[in-house]
C-alpha cells in the first residue's frame, strides 16, 4: 500500500520545485520570494483544513473495518461537500485573507506586489484543493492507494507544462505559476472524482441526499475533525513563522529557506507514503479489533520507513548541492542554500517516527492526543528553542525546527506506550 503515495508525494514538491525552478531562473530573487510567500501562505490556508484528508481516512478506515459499507459512501459524500464548501467560502472572504496573510509576512517592498498577485490568483483552486483532500483521504480509508497516485500525478505533470507555457511562453512571472497551479488542480480533482465513481460501484448501500443536508450527520465527521484542525493550525503556524523569521533576515536568506524547504517536503512526503498505509490498515484492524495485526503493520511499515529514511539521507548528502543548483541560478541563494544544507541532511532521520506515529493516531482517530502533543511541542519546545537561539540567526530556525520533529516523536510515542499498556484502543481478554 506505501508504494502509490509514496510516489504521489513524491511528485508533490515537485510542485514547488518546478515553480521554484522556473522562476528562480528569471535572473533575480524577488519573483523567486514572491513565490515563497505565496507558496507558504496557502500551505498554511488550505492545510488549515487538512483534517478534510485525515479525518476522512481513519474514519473511513474503521467503516470497512466494520464492514459498513453504506458508512463508506457517505463518509465520501459529506467529506467532498464540506471541502467544496469550505473553499467556495475562502473565495468569498479573499480580500481581508489575503491583505492578512501579506501583512504577517511584511515581504520587501520589491516583493510584495509580485506575492499579492500570485495570492490574489491562487485563491480560486481552494475547492478544487479541499475536495482533492477529501478524496484523497477516502481514497486511502478504502485502501485504494493508486487513486491519489493519479490525481497527484495528473496534477503536478499538468503544472510542469502549464508553468512553463504561462512564464515562458506567455511572458508571465509569479501570477503565472498561480494560474498554472489553479488549472492544475482543477483537472487533477476532476479526475479523482471518475475514479471514486468507479470505485463507489464495489460498495453497496446508499445515501439519501437529505442525509447530506443534515448537519447531525456530520456530527462524527466535525467531532474528529475540530482536533485535527487545531493540530494542524500549529503545524502550520510553526511554518509560516519560519518563512517569515526567514523574510525579515533578507530577500536572499528567504529565497534559500524556500529552494531547502522543498527538500522538507520531499522528506515528508515520501516518508508520509508508509504513514497513509499505517492509517489505513489501522483504521481497519482498530474497527475490527484485531489487536495482532494492528501491531504487526506498525513493525512492518517502521521498518520500510526507516530505510526509505536512510535512503534519503544519502542522496541529500551526495547530491544535495546539486539538487540547489537545479533550483535557482541565483548565486547568493545557492551559497546560502549550501550553508544550511547539513540540516536537512539529518531530517528523514529526525522526522521518520513523528510521521509513522501520527498515522497510528489517524488511523485509530485518537486525534485529541494529536492535538494536546502539537500544542506541547510547539509551544514548549519550537518557540522556547527560537527564542533562545536567535542569536544563531538563521541556523537557530532549523535548530528548532529539529527539536519540534523530536519533541513530536517523543510525546505521542508516550501516549502510544499509554494506551497499548492500559487498553483504551483494544480492551484485554
């Protein structure tokens, strides 16, 4: 189940890293930081409401564990509906978001007009993204790894082209990224929703479309989802912090944090392959309660995912200067980039056990110990380990971004060792 998604996510910094590319060839770091702002402002906007994704798979999971297959369809239902509607209420709301967002990242002068216009443009794909969440978390509850392989793959090979035709043969910059990510998702989603009709056609039952006006229905949904939501709004505060501590030391420093970034997610993307399959297999094993076989995809997926780790610690160390000459041509950038390399060198490391044991909670929805951790590390431990390593300047950020990838690990494999040894996930006969 780890290989599709693992090779979906893959493909997903490539996202990033063709714009980043693309842009960071013009000549200059200003529509290269334009991009970044922009970039981590609907990472913050649209993750926001990842528990779209998450709370998807762990309850859909635990559905087919069941063998509730009329729970599976309406879980799919409700889950697209609220994403849609979500994103159709960020375009309504986008003047006042998006004069926000610009004015807690407070970019250079030269920059911010470039990142307003990309965020002014970028806003439209939010139902297409949110809805994409969605079905790719239904798709994983339901173990069909292969259908986010398709929507992401359809969407990043859509963007590579449509980048290149609006920045190279339009003549665009920053704001023709933003239209070539929009068109992207658009088509990737409307692929994914041909797969999960197709898919829908191996689950009986079916849902009354009153069912889906009620808002009681979605009681489950919204119950596990306001967890995650928190959860996930730390997550994604600690990254907007970053980029911005980043912009306020230099348009250069923030373009190098942007290309090492892509690196971060290529690390949690490809590890987050094995994460999704602990979900789903959880999910399942925690809805049939068969304590044996949950335990045995923890061991199995660790194992694989500690390798993949290793992999990849490899390859940025060989080829990591390399990956940055790819990304920008801008000289300052890749000296800076280099400089800071060695951290990133050590995340898939750092990084591997916090992903695998947030798929053990996903897939069980024991999301309020998620969320209690978060507010823990992130509180307790990034922004105490920032505040007294300023003087570190820019090596300060990625020592805290270290500590919160450890501080994570360490919390929730506690609460792990909790609720195995005292029974709150399988009762003991």
């Amino acid at each position: 189940m780890a290989w599709p998604p693992m090779v979906a996510n893959i493909t997903t910094p490539l996202l990033g890293l063709v714009d980043t590319a693309v842009v960071g060839h013009l000549g200059t770091a200003t529509h290269l930081a334009a991009v970044a702002i922009g970039a981590s402002i609907f990472s913050f906007l649209f993750w926001a409401f990842g528990f779209l994704r998450m709370g998807s798979t762990g309850l859909t999971a635990q559905a087919l564990g069941q063998d509730d297959e009329r729970r599976v369809r309406e879980l799919l239902l409700q889950s697209v509906l609220m994403g849609v509607s979500i994103g159709l209420i960020l375009i309504a709301f986008r003047a006042p978001l998006i004069d926000l967002a610009i004015d807690l990242m407070a970019p250079s002068a030269e920059v911010e007009p470039w990142a307003r216009l990309y965020c002014e443009v970028r806003i439209f794909s939010a139902p297409a993204v949110l809805a994409g969440y969605a079905l790719m978390g239904w798709f994983f509850g339901v173990q069909y790894s292969k259908g986010p392989l398709w929507m992401l793959l359809v969407i990043n090979l859509a963007n590579m082209v449509l980048d290149y035709i609006a920045v190279y043969g339009l003549g665009m910059a920053s704001d023709g990224v933003a239209w070539a990510t929009v068109l992207s998702h658009y088509i990737g989603v409307s692929v994914a929703g041909v797969l999960a009709w197709h898919k829908l056609k191996g689950f009986t039952g079916q849902v009354p479309l009153r069912v889906l006006a009620k808002w009681r229905e979605y009681v489950a949904l919204i119950r596990v989802n306001r967890y995650l939501f928190v959860r996930t709004i730390l997550l994604l505060l600690v990254m907007l912090f970053f980029t911005a501590q980043g912009a306020r030391q230099g348009d250069s420093i923030l373009a190098a944090n942007a290309v090492l970034l892509t690196f971060l997610l290529i690390i949690s993307n490809a590890l987050d392959g094995f994460a999704f399959a602990v979900e789903a297999l959880c999910g399942e094993y925690y809805g049939r309660k068969d304590k044996a076989n949950f335990k045995k995809v923890i061991k199995l997926s660790t194992y694989w995912a500690l390798l993949a780790a290793l992999v990849l610690t490899l390859i940025f160390w060989l080829l990591g200067n390399h990956i940055i000459a790819l990304l920008t041509s801008v000289q300052s950038v890749r000296e800076d980039a280099a400089l800071y390399l060695p951290w990133l060198i050590f995340f898939p490391l750092l990084g591997v056990w916090s992903f695998m044991l947030d798929g053990i909670f996903i897939g069980t929805t024991s999301v309020k110990q998620m969320q209690n951790t978060m507010i823990l590390c992130v509180l307790g431990v990034f922004f105490p380990v920032w505040f007294i390593s300023q003087d570190l300047g820019n090596h300060g950020l990625w020592l805290s971004q270290a500590m919160l990838f450890i501080a994570r690990a360490v919390t929730l494999y506690w609460c792990y060792v909790q609720n195995m040894k005292k029974g709150v996930w399988f009762n003991e006969v």
